[in-house]
C-alpha cells in the first residue's frame, strides 16, 4: 500500500502527486492511499479529503468519462483552468492579465456525440466509460440541453435500424433553432430499406436534418444556427461552438479586441462563428478551408440584413498562409485555428504590421507557442481570457489580446 499527498491537478485533471504519481478522482492537498501500478494508483481510497470536494452532481460520474472534475467545487475548477494558462504561458516565459474563467452553465451543451451499439435485448445509448470502450448510459445527463437529453430514444431506434451487434454508431446531435440536427457514423451501407426507415424515424422524432455516413437521408426543415445577425444552415458535422454561453462569450471578447477596426481579416473562420457578428461593424475576409463551410457562410451573409461586407475565400492555411502583403489592409485580424495552432500562419501574421490580433484558441500549449512568436515580432500580450464551455471536464478555451507596438 502506497500513501502520497496530492501537490496539484494535472493536464487531464488527475491529482499529480511527486513522482510524478498520478491519482484519478483525487485533489490538490488530499492524502490518498492505493497501490501503485507503473506510475499510476489504482485502488483508491481518500485518507484526507480536501475542503474542496464535493458530491458530484450526477450519478454516472464515476463510471462516465464524459467529466473529470465533478467532484471539485466550481472555484476549483475554474482556477485550476486558469493556472494551466498561466502554467503554459510561463513556459515561454510570457507574463501578462489573466483574467478569471468564464464558465457555461450546465445544461447548456448543445452538441454532443453519443455511442449505440446493438445488444441481444435491444441497443444501448450513452458515453464511453472512463479510459474504456464500454459504453455507459446516461439518463438526462446534466451537462447537455434538455432537448439533446432526451436523444437516447432516437439514438436507440438509429442503432436498432442501421447497425449490427458488431459495430457501433456514433451519433452527434446539434441543437438548431428549428430542431435536432443528426450526423450518423458507421452504420450499415445506406440501401432503399435502411433509407425508407431512416425517414421514418427523422419524421418520428422531428429532427431538422439527418444524415447518414455524410450522406443526407432527410430533411424536415434546415437545421438554422443565429450567428451574430445572420442565420446560417452549416454542412452536416461542421463545427460549431459547445454552448450558445460559449459563442456569445468569445464573440464578445473577439469584439472586444477587434473595437473599431473597419477592415477585419477572420482566419479559420469556419461558418462565420466571427466573421457574421464582426460584419455589423467591419467589413471582412473571411477564410477557410472547407469550401461547404464558406458557402454556409456566404448563403447566411446573403440573406441577412445590414451587414457590411463578408468576402468567403476558401483555402488552406496550413499550407498556403495569407501572406504579409495579403494582409497589410487590414486594421484587425482574428484567428481561431485548430488544437495543433497555426505556426505557418502566425509566422505571417508576426511579419505583417496588423494593429491588433484576437487569438482564439482550444489548446494553451499551442497557442502559448504562437504567442511566443508574435511578442518577438514587437506584439504585446494585453490579456488573456479562458472560456470554460466544457463544464468539468480538464478542457479549457481563451482569448488573446495582441496589439503592435514596434516592429523588429
């Protein structure tokens, strides 16, 4: 039997203890006991509890790995993903405002990806078990809408139609403003019986859109999201922000860096999460690249009113960045790129003389690398604020507010 003291939380939100001993379910300054397996302890029993632990709110917590930190009251939580910013910045040895975590509400998650699988009496519906494959249901989970809550029923049925005991369907739900929108992976081939009972089923529970294997089955009515004061119908699976808290509160934050520019460069701009809202103020370009993405965009621009302009260009910056003089006319830029950064874009970005840059990112590592690199080209860090949209789990979101001060 080992006994150890919790020093800190690590970046999966397990309690880290010297060794480094890695404790899952445990919290800064708790005194466990357990047995060690490699550098892990299994077989767990909290010996001190720390002030703060909690009950966790759901009963599934133990069993589903949907969540992490249910058993960490919210102020936890909340510095403890504000302390992995700080942590990740100070790797490169950058200090500036780190302001405290905006965190979204529970049942407020309106995407999700559920697991169906066929069993001998039926199928079940739910999430993976914690570092397994197993699939653990969860009755009115608490972390999404109500309206994402009640998709076990549909899932069940899309499983019992269109998968066998061997496979398994991975179902992503997203609420829209007119109803559930379904992305289904890894079911049967698509044949005219599977696609006679699929309808039926989109009938049935009223979804706005399904789609089966990126193949559209049916479609009621277009799955709308409002981005800014536009309305756009995104690709099947495209992505989009975890909560409305999320959106509306990066948007604003983007804003808040953007202020008065009225010529704004959006990179990964996806349906125009940015670019839309951006438009009531600016005109934008807008670049990403999926081409399906660009078009949504561009469709939702169309039909709005009281936009400036919105100019969709699809391409990819991964390997064909905007270039300094391609990006010399414009007074802002945003960029939102995915968890791996954008080190090809930011490189141009530091050569390009843009007055102020909001870094969103989903990666503090990452983007702590890129911020490394535009402080160096004469860029100030102003502030950085994380967003929580992944409401305990160890997942953790930010804003970065760049401005120029000299070039070198």
């Amino acid at each position: 039997m080992t006994t150890v003291t919790i020093e800190r939380l690590g970046q999966q939100g397990d309690g880290v203890a010297r060794g480094p001993i890695f404790v899952p379910l445990a919290l800064p300054g708790e005194v466990v006991s357990g047995t060690t397996e490699g550098d892990n302890l299994i077989d767990i029993r909290i010996e001190t509890p720390s002030s703060d632990r909690v009950s966790a709110p759901c009963p599934h917590f133990r069993s589903c790995g949907g969540c992490q930190l249910q058993h960490a009251n919210d102020e936890l939580v909340a510095n403890f993903k504000r302390d992995t910013v700080i942590t990740a910045l100070a790797v490169h040895g950058i200090e500036t405002e780190v302001r405290p975590t905006l965190t979204s509400p529970d049942k407020s998650r309106r995407r999700a990806t559920f697991t169906a699988r066929r069993t001998k009496k039926g199928a079940l519906v739910g999430f993976h078990a914690r570092k397994s494959d197993a699939v653990i249901p969860v009755p009115q989970c608490i972390l999404v809408t109500p309206a994402l809550a009640a998709v076990p029923a549909l899932a069940e049925a899309l499983a019992m139609a269109g998968t066998s005991r061997k496979a398994a369907l991975n179902v992503t739900v997203t609420e829209s403003i007119e109803g559930l929108d379904v992305s289904v992976a890894g079911g049967k081939p698509l044949d005219g019986p599977l696609r006679i009972s699929l309808a039926a089923l989109c009938e049935t529970y009223k979804l706005a859109r399904l789609t089966w294997d990126d193949e559209l089955v049916g479609m009621r009515i277009p799955p709308v999201q409002a981005l800014g004061a536009a309305f756009v119908v995104p690709p099947p699976g495209a992505f989009l922000q975890a909560t409305q808290h999320g959106q509306d509160t990066l948007t604003a934050l983007v804003q808040e860096v953007v202020g008065d520019a009225k010529s704004v460069v959006d990179l990964f701009a996806g349906c125009g999460t940015f670019a839309l809202p951006l438009a009531e103020k600016a005109e934008v370009l807008a670049v990403e690249g999926a081409s399906d993405m660009v078009s949504a965009m561009d469709a939702g621009w169309r039909k709005a009113q009281g936009l400036k302009k919105v100019t969709g260009l699809s391409r990819d910056l991964m390997r064909r960045p905007l270039l300094p003089d391609e990006l010399a006319k414009f007074q802002a830029a945003v960029i939102d790129p995915p968890r791996a950064g954008a080190t090809a874009q930011i490189a141009e970005l530091a050569k390009s003389k843009i007055p102020a840059i909001a870094h969103v990112s989903c990666n503090p590592q990452t983007f702590s690398r890129d911020a490394a690199t535009l402080i160096e080209a004469g860029y100030v860090l102003e502030w950085v604020q994380p967003v929580d949209q992944f409401r305990w789990s160890a997942h953790v979101e930010l804003v970065g507010a760049f401005r120029l001060t000299h070039t070198r």
